[in-house]
C-alpha cells in the first residue's frame, strides 16, 4: 500500500490562542485596504481608448500644462479595490437595518434591471419631445400614482431629495401668500420634534421659525399651536407620523385652524411609508407634502443619496409649483417649461434644476409601485406598522419607551436612555449592536426625548429576522443596564474601532496629499 | 476685577472699562470636545444678547451671546488653532472676546460666582 | 407579494404578543374621516414581475436611445462610454443599499470611497478640497453663489452669458426668495466669449463673478483675465463646469484664480439617465471650508491607532444647525459619486488625457465636415468637445426634421433660449468618443438633404 505520500492529516489545532498581529494587517476575510492614491500610478489605466484621429487642436491657449496628479488602476486592481472596501460596509442586503426615520427597506432588484433599459438609462433630457415620449409616460403614470396615493391635487417631480423637497413646498406656500399680497406672513410654526432640515429649509427661503412644544404623550400641542397662529404666519411644518413614529390624531384639526387663520399645512412626508395605501394625507387637510421615494418607494439610499423627493400639492398651492413638469395634450406627452408655462401656468415660482428630476429613480419607484399595486401598498404599511409594534412591546421591558403608553406607535419605536446605568449612553448601545452584527437604530434622534433610541424595522423583515433582533438588542440593553464595560469600548469585532472624530474636525484632513518625507535631523 | 454670569453660561470678567467673556466650565463640559470657536471681529458693535460668537463641538453647534453691550477689542486669536483651549482652561486662557463697556449697570442684572453655583447645582 | 416576508400565521402570532385585536386597532389613531375601507380606490393591484417588466419595457421600447442612432447631444448632458465594470461595482449590495456612513466603524467603504473622490475631484478641478457632492451641477452652482455672499458679505452675482440657461433659471428662481441679485444675460452667437463685458460689470458691490468653462456654446473663456478682475473687489471667481472630461485636455479652473469650482459630473460613471441622478462636484480652497456646503468626509485614526474616515465639520449641515445651516442640502449624491470615482480611477490621469484627446479631436474633425455643409457656419473658435454652428434658417425644427430622419443631432439653441431670434439659428454639437466617422457623415449628409 502507498501511505498518505503527501502527509496532509486534517488537524483542529488548539481553540484558544491565535489572535497575534499578521503581517498584512488583514484578518482572514476582513481585508485592510490602502488609498487609490497609494497603490495607483499616473502611468496605469483600466481603459483601453480608440486612437485619436491626428487632426490640428483647437483649444487655443487652453491647453492643460500640469499635471492633474489623478492615480489609475487597471480593471483587475480597479475591481478589486472596490469589492475590498465594500466589504467594509453594512448593508440591507446583509441585515436588518433599523435606522429610525430613513425606511431602510430591501431594494428589489427588478427596479435596478427597468432603471437600466436603454431605453430609459441612455436617453438625453434634451432630446426631441417625439423621441423621449416613453420617458415622459414613466414620470406622468408615477405621478398619477402618487396623486392618488395622497389625494392630492398635482405633484412636482424635479425635487431632487427629501429636503429639496421641502423646499419646494416652502416656495409655493411663499409664492402662494405673495400672490394674495400677504408676504407680511414671515412665520413658519415647527413643532420641536421636527426633523433639523424643517427649519432649515424654513430659514432659507426667508422664514422665521418659531417652535411648537410637543405633550407628554409625544404629540404636537394643538392648542399651543392654535393660540400661535395669526395673521403673521405663513404656515406649519409638521411630521406625520411624526419623529416619535405617532400619528398625529389632530392633523385634520390643526389644518383646519391653520387655513382657518389663512396659513398653509406643510406636511413632512418622510415617514410616509406608514400610511401608505392606508391613509391619504389629502383626507387630512394637507397642502404640500414631500415623498421620499427612497424610503417610501424603496428607490436605493447607494450610501448617502441620490435620493428623490417628489412634492405633492392641494388645488390651491397647485399653480405655484415649479417647472417643468409633464402634462398630456391630444394623446401626447409635453414638457411643461418657462417656453410655455407663461400660457397656463404663469405662477410657476419657476425652476428649481436643471432638466427634470431623478428620471433614474422614477423608474425604480414606478417598478416598485406596479410591484405592489394599490392592495400591496396597504399591505406595506400594515406590516410596517405591526414589525415595529412587535419591537416596541418586545423590548419595553428592557429599555424605557417613553411614549409606550401613548397607545400603539406607527413604523418605528421609540426608546431611550432613561434605565440604563450610571454611565452609560446610548452611544454604548449602538456601538453594542454592531458587534452583534447590525447596524445601529437612528441615535439621539428626535431631540424631544434624551439619548432617543428610534427603530424602524420596516416590513421587508421577516418575523423570525424580527425575533434575532430584539434578541440582541434585548442581551445589549441588559448589559448596558448592568453596566457591563465592555461595551464602553465596542465595537471590538468591526473593521474599525470607534473612531476619532473631535480630530478629524480639529484637523481636518479633507484630501490626500503626497505624504512629506520626514525631515532629517539636522547634521551636527 | 470681579466676574460675573449668565444663565446661559457665559462668564464675563469686568477690569475698568474693559471686559473678558467666555463660557462656563459647565459649559465646556456639557459641549465636549470643542473643536471650533469662531469669534468676532475687533471694532464690532455688540449689544448685550446679541450672538457674539460660535463654538462647536463634533455633534453640537451653539451661539455665545454677549453678557453686556460694547465694542470688541479683540477676539482669542489662540482659539482658532487650539480651540482645546476651551475644554482646558474654559475660565482662563480659553476666553473669546474683550470688549469696552457701554453701560456698566447692565452687569447688576447678571449672577455672582455664587449664585451661578447655586443655578447650576439645580440642573 | 414576494417582497413582504410575514405569513397570516406570523401576523396572527405577533398582534398576540402586541395584544392587539386586528391590524386595525394599530391605526386607532387616525380620524375616522380619514380611515378607507380597503385599497385606495382608482389604482390597480399587485403584478408579477414578469408583468412590471413587461409593461415598463414597452415605454422604454417608445424612446430613442442615445445608442441606436446617430448622436450628438450635450449642453450639459454628455454620453460617454462607461466602462463595464463601473456598473458592476455600484450595484453590490454593500455600496447600493447602505445608508449615509453615520456609523463610520462598519461604512469604511463608503467613507473611503468618498475621500478618495474628495480628493480626486479637488485634484481635477484644481482645488484644495472639494465635498462628497452636491445634488447635480445647477444646484451646486447656486450654492456657490450663497457661499459667496456667506465669504464676500455682499449679495451681487455677475453671471456670464455663457452660463447653461437652466442653471441661471435655477439661481434665478432662488434669488427671487433670498433677495440676492443677479446680473445675467443671454449668450451672443459669436466665436469670443463676453469676458470684457463680464469684466465691465464687476464692481465694488459684486460678491462673486459665475462663468461656465467651456461655456454654454463650447467656447473657453479667459478665466485667469476674470479672476484677475474680480480679485481687484475682493470679489470671488466661480467656474462652472458641465463637462469634467474637458479637463483632461484644459487647465483646470482653480489653477486659473478660480475661488469656487463647481460642476456635473454625469459625464463620468452616471451615464444620461434622462437628466438624473446626477452628482454636482463642488470644490475651493482650504480657507473657505468652513462656509462650504453640503457632507465632507475627512481622515482620522481610530481607537487603536488605525487609519479611518468619518463625516466631519457636520455642525456646517442643517441637521445641527437648523436653521442656521450653510445650506439646504442634506444629502450628496452617494453612488453617483462612487461611479464617477471609479470611472475616474480606471482611467487614470493617462486614460483621462487620452479620452479628452479623443473627444476633442474628433470634435475637431466634426466641426470641419459640418462646416463644409452647404449654409453652415461654425462659431467657435476654441472649443474642447463642443461647438454651436450657425444654421441658414432656425435650429430648432431642423433638429425634429434630422430626429424623424433617425440623427440625433445637437441641441438647438431656440429649445435653451425660446424667443431669443439673435440664437435661434444656433445649433450645439457634442462631439464625444462615442460617435463614429460614419455618425458624423450621417449627420452631415441629413443636415445637407434637411437644409437643402
């Protein structure tokens, strides 16, 4: 017989030991990776170019003289420079992603296959009328859509994010009231539960704000905010559900005081995924309303935007939206621009991008739409709605739920640091739970309850996915109470430890600069 | 030389005509780890209340207002380089502004060192 | 509904736990008037995605696609050839469904990717640092002209002629809320950009001077000569550029005196996408920083010691600031910026020079056989990848004619300038590596068969 020639016998080695320094930095699949600055040369491309026909150059005296000082990679270093550093991110497609107020749904993948037809992907926003109707059918049947939805009255599509959005109604609310020679009415009414970008974008289009205090019970103080209105403001802002994931019971009330008083009702529609085919923010007296489609309509957050922020309008604010936007004439699908908006739409407050909004995400959110259909929609919120239930009365015996008692809450649950020991923040909670494998929930977020813990499951999420979390959410909360220091140190299992940012903001380093070689001491 | 407080947490250091205003170290230490002060330009009117200068920590932005009216003579040209100065000698060297006084009586309305003891240990 | 995971049996067994009855007392708080019996009414029900794909193909099979005809469209909107695996690379999960890198410890990814895009776009455009990106070009445009009244103090904006008109439309729209004043103007039809006339209106009461490089008709400013001019008032100097490849073959606009430079950066990675998403590149110098808009990721080190990018200077952002903000803007434009930077990292400073020499030359060659149509006029003089040829008679229903003809050929300007008579003969080219020598003899010979 031949006896094992190559003498590879399996071995488990010892359990314990092993957690040495390697040579790499690397720690097996968690893999260190240096700047394209770094490992780049200006010699190296990853794209081979067609020659250049030899024609005499016509730049003048234009032409570069420096050097730009830009690394190239070839493809196979390209690709896996990026696939390295991705693999230091967190993700939906890797977990349950609970950031209060952001709806970090799953992202079917349908809609990144329809945004990417040639037809919609490869198409110039200047292109003849006749030749881009498709592209203007997706924008007017999503926009049908989403003036059902709300039962509103039209909506502008060229918002390009959330907050843009809200400019957007701001500005016709301001256009609307010069219109009626009431641009004396300078005060925009904010509960103090509000998103940041609220007064923000208040602020910025020449608004005063002024805050509306919240109850005990997490809601807008209807009276407060009765007694505040008067012939000097403009308007409210107000959240619904709002940033403690309540429904605002007295919605249709406060609108009706706010037109009563000759304001108009902004409503943030960030949260909107929770009433979604369940609830038409039109019903409740709302004048101009923002819809992310990149929470509500799953379009991908790509790790900081490009988002979406379509702005629905009531029948009187309808005729100060801005340009363009799509209309059908005789069959046919037109862009509405300054060119002929003078006809019909002469109080346009004007235009707020160049060429028509996030064309890229119209498709995702109409493939999502269609996806769902009016009954799918109503089964999103309601499944929205029990997840974060579900949270809410699972863990209210380990961490404090301020409002627990305010009745059920919508699409996220609220906690916050009230019961956890001497010490402890609720900065040591999030960073707990990404040793556990998640990423954290929304943090310190609204600013009406101290150390906010704000979860938002979404529906995407499956009840035994649901189960896990609270598991560990519960083990982490625990620990924090029995003030466990081990967690003042967390995260210890992730590519990085906490990380430095009062230098960062001391020193900014902002861009890579060739590193200076170290002087040498001076020779004696 | 004598100094009084805010209920907002500025100090102000009253020497003849001229006046040194900072933050509390309960102030400092509520902020944390401030990393950028920006304070105002030397000849600039202020009038007591007015935002007279921003100090930021990494999550936090808050406005300093002035605890007394008068014209700055200077501003901490030290705080833009080592704003830390703030966290390690809020009451000292990490002060933000001078100013010669307008109207002395505005002082009488502000906290002695005691009082302000007494208002802080009731946060 | 294959994207909701809970089963009856799940839904049944968590209202239990919650100690609810049914779905509906979760939604006890909303107002009976505004409670619906079912789905809301007029809207049809769930599809397959069979279905989806099939009626979303049928509008997309309505438009003409940049690709299958004869091209030759810019103004602000460029088609480059993007490389394959730029699309691979943002579609990983990791990049397209995370979220804003708030928790620096597991979004190194992203923090990285977007300092080393900080530090390429600064590079490009010849400035010491630039932002994670702002929503696309006309927005950043208008929030450099805020940031110069936040630097300046004074509140007029000088606009050259040769800026895009929607991003003047823009920055008009904002003015009208802000009380900023804009000194814009139209383009002329000739071969000089108006940089005299820009440099005659500049004066003490000017915070910045917005010219577009190479500007609207492709020609290129003498941006040292306005700088110059606007330093004279301690006014600031902000370039706009709409198409960054350019700078592969021009000097960059920070090494011209610009204070400010902004830009779309859709030519790179993004592709046309019918006007958006795009990403604005906005970039100054060091000095400024603290009046910049929008996120900026920046280097620091973690707890044992190791190299990590964080957000940082975020107390400049509204969600700290309210409503003392730098700006409105609270998102960047996160993947495009990742694709603009890969696209950018194939390239290379090598790759970037060699497409810029490609587009340019074959722009050249264009422009020569365009200008041998019988009528047709070119304009420019200098130009990098696009130029404005003057027609025989008005632009715009030359361009439906060539478009029924299947050529794609330009954007007229009487579409950008409606009303305008001194522009509506002009037409602008765009002239990149994508188009072929048959494209160009395509285009020429409909132009002659259409002007004849």
């Amino acid at each position: 017989m031949s006896v094992n020639q190559s003498g590879w016998r399996p071995a488990m080695g010892e359990a314990t030991g092993g957690a040495q320094a390697t040579f790499t930095g690397n720690r097996a699949l968690m893999l260190e990776e240096a700047l394209i600055f770094e490992i780049g040369s200006a010699e190296t491309t990853g794209v081979d170019i067609d020659e250049a026909p030899k024609v005499a150059s016509r730049l003048g005296n234009h032409a570069r003289k420096s050097a730009i000082g830009l690394p190239g990679l070839s493809e196979p270093e390209a690709v896996r420079h990026y696939t390295r550093l991705s693999r230091q991110n967190y993700a939906i497609d890797l977990g349950l992603f609970p950031l209060g107020s952001c709806t970090m749904k799953h992202n079917p993948r349908l809609n990144e296959r329809m945004a990417r037809l040639p037809g919609f992907a490869d198409l110039h926003p200047l292109g003849p009328i006749d030749t881009v109707q498709g592209a203007l059918e997706v924008i007017h049947q999503l926009a049908h859509w989403l003036v059902t939805l709300t039962n509103m009255d039209s909506v502008a599509m060229s918002p390009k994010a959330g907050a843009h959005g809200e400019l957007c109604g701001i500005l016709a609310i301001k256009a609307a009231l010069e219109k009626r020679g009431e641009g004396h009415r300078k005060v925009i009414l904010v509960p103090e539960s509000a998103h940041g970008t609220n007064p923000a974008t208040a602020a910025f289009a020449g608004f005063t704000v002024k805050d509306i205090p919240a109850t005990a019970d997490g809601r807008v103080d209807t009276q407060a905010l009765k007694d505040r209105l008067g012939p000097d403001v403009a308007g409210v802002m107000i959240t619904n559900p709002n940033t403690c994931g309540l429904f605002e019971r007295d919605l249709k009330e406060i609108s009706d005081a706010v037109h009563a008083a000759g304001g108009y009702v902004y409503c943030d529609g960030a949260n909107f995924n929770a009433i979604v085919g369940r609830v038409r923010p039109g019903d409740l007296g709302v004048d101009a309303m923002h819809i992310n489609l990149h929470k509500t309509f799953s379009t991908p957050h790509g790790g900081g935007g490009p988002g979406s922020g379509p702005v629905v309008f009531s029948k009187a604010l309808t005729p100060f939206a801005p340009l363009p936007f799509v209309e059908q004439q005789d069959g046919r699908f037109v862009l509405v621009e300054e060119e002929t908006a003078g006809e019909h739409h002469a109080d346009s407050f004007g235009r707020m991008v160049a060429f028509h909004g996030q064309m890229g995400m119209f498709t995702r959110a109409l493939s999502y739409i269609l996806s769902h259909g009016a009954d799918g929609l109503k089964q999103v919120s309601e499944d929205a709605v029990l997840n974060a239930n579900y949270v809410l009365r699972s863990l209210e015996g380990t961490l404090d739920a301020p409002f627990g008692s305010s009745g059920p809450c919508m699409h996220e649950a609220l906690f916050s640091d009230a019961n956890l020991a001497q010490g402890f923040s609720t900065l040591d909670v999030a960073k707990g739970l990404i040793d556990e494998g998640y990423h954290p929930m929304t943090v310190y977020f609204p600013l009406v309850v101290h150390g906010a813990m704000l979860v938002e499951p979404t529906e995407t999420e499956s009840k035994a996915a649901l189960d896990q979390f609270i598991g560990a959410l519960k083990s982490v909360g625990e620990r924090a109470k029995a003030g466990d220091t081990a967690l003042k140190s967390a995260p210890h299992f992730a590519p990085r430890r906490r990380l430095d940012e009062t230098l960062a903001a001391r020193k900014p380093v902002l861009a890579w600069k060739e590193p200076v070689a170290p002087v040498a001491e001076a020779a004696e | 030389m004598s100094r009084y407080f805010t209920q907002e947490h500025e100090w102000i250091e009253v020497d003849g005509e001229v006046a040194t205003v900072g933050i509390t170290e309960y102030a400092a230490g509520q902020l944390g780890d401030i990393v950028f002060v920006d304070v105002p330009e030397e000849g600039k009117q202020l009038t007591k209340g007015d935002d007279a200068a921003v100090v930021e920590s990494v999550k936090a932005a808050s406005d300093v207002y002035t605890p007394a009216s008068g014209t700055v003579l200077e501003g901490n040209a030290a705080l833009a380089d080592n704003p830390a100065l703030v966290n390690e000698d809020p009451e000292g060297e990490g002060w933000f502004f001078k100013l010669t006084l307008r109207d002395d009586s505005e002082l009488e309305e502000l906290m002695d060192e005691d009082k302000y003891a007494a208002y802080v240990a009731r946060l | 509904m294959r994207y909701l995971p809970l089963t009856p049996t799940d839904r049944a067994d968590m209202l239990a736990t919650i100690g609810a009855d049914s779905i509906d007392a979760l939604f006890v708080d909303v107002p009976e008037s505004a409670r619906l019996d079912g789905p809301v009414p007029g809207l049809p029900n769930h599809a397959s995605e069979l279905a989806v794909e099939r009626h979303l193909s049928a509008l997309a099979a309505k438009n003409v696609a940049a690709g299958s005809v004869p091209f030759f469209l810019g103004c602000g909107a460029y088609r480059h050839h993007v490389p394959a695996s730029v699309d691979h690379l943002i579609q990983r999960g990791e990049y397209l469904t995370a979220y804003t890198p708030y928790q620096p410890e597991i979004a190194q990814g992203t923090l990285q990717m977007l300092f080393e895009f900080q530090s390429q776009v600064a590079r490009m455009l010849g400035c010491d640092v630039a932002n994670a990106s702002m929503y696309d070009g006309s927005t950043a445009c208008w929030e450099a002209v805020t940031m110069a009244r936040r630097v300046t103090r004074k509140v007029k904006a000088v606009f050259s002629g040769g800026v895009h008109p929607h991003y003047v439309s823009v920055a008009k729209t904002m003015a009208k809320f802000t009380g900023d004043v804009l000194d814009t103007t139209q383009p002329w039809l000739v071969a000089e950009t108006d940089d005299d006339r820009l440099i005659e209106k500049i004066d003490a009461d000017t915070s910045c001077v917005v010219v577009q490089y190479p500007d609207i008709l492709g020609r290129i400013p003498d941006l040292q000569r306005i700088a110059d001019a606007a330093h004279a008032v301690k006014a600031l100097l902000i370039a706009v550029v709409t198409e960054p490849v350019a700078l592969g073959a021009i000097e960059a606009p920070g090494n011209l005196g610009a204070d400010i430079v902004v830009g779309e950066g859709q030519s790179l990675g993004v592709g046309l996408q019918f006007g958006g998403p795009y990403v604005g590149l906005f970039a100054c110098s060091e000095k400024l920083v603290r009046q910049m808009p929008g996120r900026l990721c920046g280097e620091t080190v973690d707890a044992e010691g190791k190299r990590g990018f964080v957000l940082t200077l975020s107390t400049r952002e509204q969600h700290i600031r309210r409503e003392k903000a730098t700006s409105n803007i609270c998102t960047n434009s996160g993947l495009c910026a990742l694709a603009f930077s890969i696209h950018l990292t194939l390239l290379g400073e090598k790759g970037l020079r060699q497409l810029a020499e490609v587009n340019h030359a074959k722009a050249c060659a264009a422009a020569e056989r365009l200008a041998q149509v019988p009528g047709v006029e070119l304009v420019n003089d200098s130009f990098f990848n696009e130029f404005t040829l003057k027609l025989p008679t008005e632009a715009r229903p030359v361009v439906r004619e060539l478009a029924d003809r299947g050529v794609l050929a330009g954007v007229s300007l009487g579409r950008l300038y409606p009303g305008e008579d001194g522009l509506a003969n002009g037409l602008v080219v765009a002239v990149t590596e994508t188009v072929t020598e048959e494209d160009i003899e395509a285009l020429a010979a409909a132009l002659t068969e259409v002007l004849a």
